[in-house]
C-alpha cells in the first residue's frame, strides 16, 4: 500500500472536482506540509493551482478571479476562520475539504456564515454515530448467524465504507475467536460499496413486479397499504406480499410486467376450474365432506387471486395515469445512451406534457443532470426553468442540485456510462399485455459490473482493496455485498440473475435499506442537510 500516492490522488481529486479555472489552496499549518510531501509545485502549478495561501493569514487579498480549494483539519480554531473568510469572501467560490470527521453542528455554523453563496461544496462529514452502529450490528449479527468470519473489501473512493469495514471487522475478528467457528478453505468475502457510486439506479422505474410494487404502492415488511386505491374493498386496505407464504408472488416476483398480466390471467383460469360446485350439488355427505377439506385451498387461493388482481390492476392504472411508459423510455436513453441533443430534446417534451406529474419531471431533469452535468452544452439551467414554469415546488427543484451534490462525477468513484455501452444497447419489449409494448429495460446498475469483475478476479485492489494484509487468491464462492445507502430491488434481480447464470457462487445483497424514488430522495436531501436527522444512512465523506 502506497500512502503517499493515495494523499496524492486525494488532493488531486480535490483540485479536479473544482473544474477548470485559476485556483487559489488555502491550508493550515499541517495540510501545508501534507502537500508539501506529495506534491512539487511544479506539479500542482499544472493543475491551475497558481497561489498558495495559509488561512490563518491575515494579509491575504481579495481576488474573486480565483476558486479557493481549502483543504484543512477539522480544527474548533480552522472552522472559526472559515466563517470569518465565508462572511468576508475573497474569492469568487469555496471547496472546502477536511482532513477527517466534522460535525453537523459545524456544518450548520459554516452554512450560515455562508451568506453570499459562495461555496460550491463541504466535505468532510461522516457516519451519523447511531447508524454506523446499527450497520455494523446488523452486518455482524448476520456474520455470527451463518458463523462466517470474512475477508473484507471496501470503496477506496468513499471513508464511510472503510470506516463500515473496520468496525465489522473488530467486532467479528473478536467474536471469531470467542467461538469455535468452522474455517472454510475460500473464506467468505464481505464486500462494502457506496451508494452515491450509482445514484441513477433509484431514480430508475424498475419494471419487475416486486420492484414496481415498491416504486408506485410502496413495500414496507413485506406490507401493502392500498387504502387510497378507488373502491378498495375493505379487507385489502392492506395486503401482505411474502415470498415465503405466497407462492404466486415467489414465483413471479422478478418477472416483468408484461409476464405479470399473463400469468395473472393463468391464475384466475385455474381458480375457475377449482372454484367449489354450487351448493345445491351437495347432495350427500361425500360431497359436503369433500368442498369441507377443499375449502380452505379454495379459501387461499381465493385471496391469493383476489390481492394480486388489486395490486396489478392498481399498478396499471398508476402506469397510465402518469404516463410512465414514455418516462421510462427517456428514462433509459438518459441512463444508457451517449446521445446529448436527443436527451435534451426528449427530457424537453416530456417536460412540457401536463400530465406528468411533479416527482417524474424533477426525476428526469436529475438524470439528465447525473448524465450531463459537464457536457459543453447543458440544457440544465433551462430545465430548471421549465420546472419553474411548471409550478414544481421550490423543494423538489433543490433536490436537483442535491442529487448531483450527492452522487455526480466530483464524487463517484466509477464511471456510470462506459463508452461500450451505446453499442451494446438492445430494445427490449415487454409483452403479454397490452398497453406495456414499448417499455424499455436496457439499464444494468453499476453493481452488476462490480460483481462480475470480482466474480472473474478483475476487481482492481487500487479502488476496492482489502481490510489487512491478505487477500483471496481463489475464486470467491459466498459474496456478501452491503450498500451503504440503501439498495433497490432492481440490484436485488442483478444478483437473483448472476446467483443464476454463476454457478458455485452465492451472493447475497443487503443495504442500510430499501429504497424506491422517494426514499432516496429523503436521503439525499437529509445526507445534503436539509432534513434534519431524518437521514435513514450516513453523512457523506469522501476521499
């Protein structure tokens, strides 16, 4: 492990993720030297970083020509310039990094000193105390439960997944030797991503049953609330999706919509064939005794039939009505394609459709701006406007702005689009009902690429490195993959189809929770310090 080169590639990601432009880098005394050690001046003077200035300076001119990157220590004495610096701005626009942890109390100071709006970007914070706790409980409880003791890997990209990785670590490594555990010859891997590595994937529509459920109606431990569904009958206001008790629903959970609308018919035909003979057919006791034992089979299946043509029939009235089939379709030219004026063009007629409704158009305009944020001829301050002018609440067009914050290119540790994927896109249809024909599923989340490289041994250590000195040399056979910041069922169908097509390798998927569109954003917005403590994961902190 290389310590220098990877400060290195820390400031040099500092510099990069302020654009391009004249700099200023305001440091204290030991950030000083820590770029001192790293860097020649001639190196970072390449970079357009032209001055270099200390904060604790009292003598410094103002030249609001220059973006100021300011890389220092989460010092009470370092905070206290800033807000002075934030109030008196010298410079056109601030970064600001810290070396390590800063609290949210901070945070807030510095956001108020902040005035003039000048800065573009804090990071620094990380892990809310309670729910680095409560992830480190439940990763290891499953650990103990299934007695595997893992090898680790992490995001090199994002200090919360090491900070996840080497609290699990302590606690299982301790535990380990408490117990008599039965060692494997391959161990167990444990492998810990980010979610804002992958922030287009749930803010997708995901067609699959389980998924669309979870989008449109919401799923909450395995319960469906359809109170507000027209005409809803009483007895399914709410209603239980379980694979474990219901056998249509494991069975169909990840199919496609289309494949949904056929096989709900084929259930209905079957329950019409073994629906009970009419009561004045039992005419003797043999007959009475045999609708008796058939009853209660008739009985489930009767509420089996009757829930999922609710939900089902729920969902396509929510598809219609929103107009979701043309959402999605500009929803995967966004995600998967390299075309800027088509995406633009298509993100632009949809927006002027008063149909759509106010979360779908602010989630098209964060994708684009997700896929465009850099491109020479972003429509996204016309967008914006177009939202404006549409009357979507000041709310959702902040989160605009928060997503990008929250999962654009200045953070990700990956590429979301690589440049194959244009030409490997193929349409594909839905079929089997009618009105779902031209519904597109062309995205794959970037976890699948991550699995499929550890799974075939690519998985570069230089941005997933181990937890310790050593490392697997075979082919790894159980995988435990956690998303910190929640995971989406369609990463649940990518690793249902991989646990498919791999065989010798089990793969499990868990996240801090599940999330649908909405979720997310609460996340988002709470992570960017808009909601309080609602925040259901962590602060983000990057490297």
């Amino acid at each position: 492990m290389n310590v220098t080169l990877a400060v290195k590639q820390y400031v040099s990601k500092m510099i990069e993720s302020s654009g391009p432009g004249m700099k200023v880098l305001l440091m204290d005394r030991e950030t000083t030297s820590i770029v001192s050690v790293v860097y020649t001046q001639s190196e970072i003077l390449q970079k357009e970083v032209y001055l270099f200035e200390r904060m604790d300076s009292q003598n410094r001119d103002s030249m609001k020509h220059l973006k100021a990157i300011c890389f220092l220590r989460p010092t009470k004495e370092n905070v206290d310039y800033l807000i002075q610096e934030l109030r008196r701005p010298k410079y056109s626009v601030y970064f600001i990094y810290f070396s390590n942890v800063i609290s949210k109390s901070e945070i807030k100071a510095l956001a108020e000193a902040d005035e003039q709006e000048v800065v573009a970007e804090i990071q620094g914070r990380s892990w809310e105390p309670s729910m680095l706790s409560r992830c480190t409980q439940g990763l290891t409880s499953v650990l103990l439960a299934l007695k595997k003791c893992p090898m680790i890997r992490y995001q090199l990209s994002s200090d919360v997944s090491k900070r996840l990785a080497e609290s699990v670590k302590q606690i299982i490594t301790k535990e380990y030797e408490l117990f008599d555990f039965r060692k494997t010859e391959v161990p167990p891997l444990l492998l810990i991503l980010d979610r804002s590595d992958d922030a287009i994937t749930p803010l997708l529509n995901q067609w699959t049953y389980q998924a669309m459920v979870h989008e449109l109606l919401g799923l909450n431990n395995n319960r469906i609330d359809l109170s507000r569904v027209p005409g809803i009958s009483k007895d399914l206001k709410e209603v239980v999706l379980s694979a474990e008790n219901d056998e249509f629903y494991a069975n169909n959970l990840y199919l496609n919509f289309g494949e949904i609308g056929t096989n709900i018919k084929n259930l209905m035909e079957d329950f019409q064939k073994k629906k009970p003979k009419e009561q004045q057919k039992l005419e003797s006791i043999s007959d009475m005794k045999a609708f008796v034992d058939n009853y209660p089979q008739f009985k489930k299946m009767s509420g089996t039939v009757s829930k999922h043509v609710t939900v089902v029939g729920e969902l396509s009235r929510l598809v219609s009505e929103r107009q979701l089939m043309e959402v999605s379709e500009v929803e995967q030219e966004l995600s998967c394609q390299n075309d800027h004026s088509n995406a633009q063009q298509s993100v632009r007629r949809l927006l002027q459709n008063p149909r759509l409704s106010e979360l779908d158009a602010v989630r098209l305009v964060m994708l684009y701006a997700l896929r465009y944020e850099r491109h020479s001829s972003s429509a996204l301050p016309a967008l914006m406007d177009e939202l404006s002018r549409r009357g979507v609440s000041e709310r959702h067009r902040k989160m605009v702005k928060s997503v990008v914050e929250y999962g654009g290119k200045r953070v990700r540790g990956s590429d979301l689009v690589t440049p194959t994927d244009a030409v490997a896109i193929t349409k594909q249809f839905f079929k089997g009902l009618k009105g779902v024909e031209n519904v597109y599923t062309q995205h794959q989340p970037l976890l699948h690429d991550t699995l499929d490289q550890l799974i075939k041994g690519r998985l570069k250590d230089s941005q997933f490195p181990y937890l310790g000195a050593s490392s697997l040399r075979d082919r790894p056979q159980d995988i435990m993959v956690f998303l910190i910041g929640g995971a989406t069922y369609e990463e649940a169908l990518t690793v249902y189809n991989l646990n498919r097509s791999t065989p010798g390798v089990r793969i499990v998927l868990g996240g801090s929770s599940i999330h649908n569109t909405k979720s997310f954003l609460e996340e988002v917005m709470a992570s960017a310090g808009h909601s309080g403590d609602r925040a259901q994961g962590s602060g983000r902190s990057r490297r």
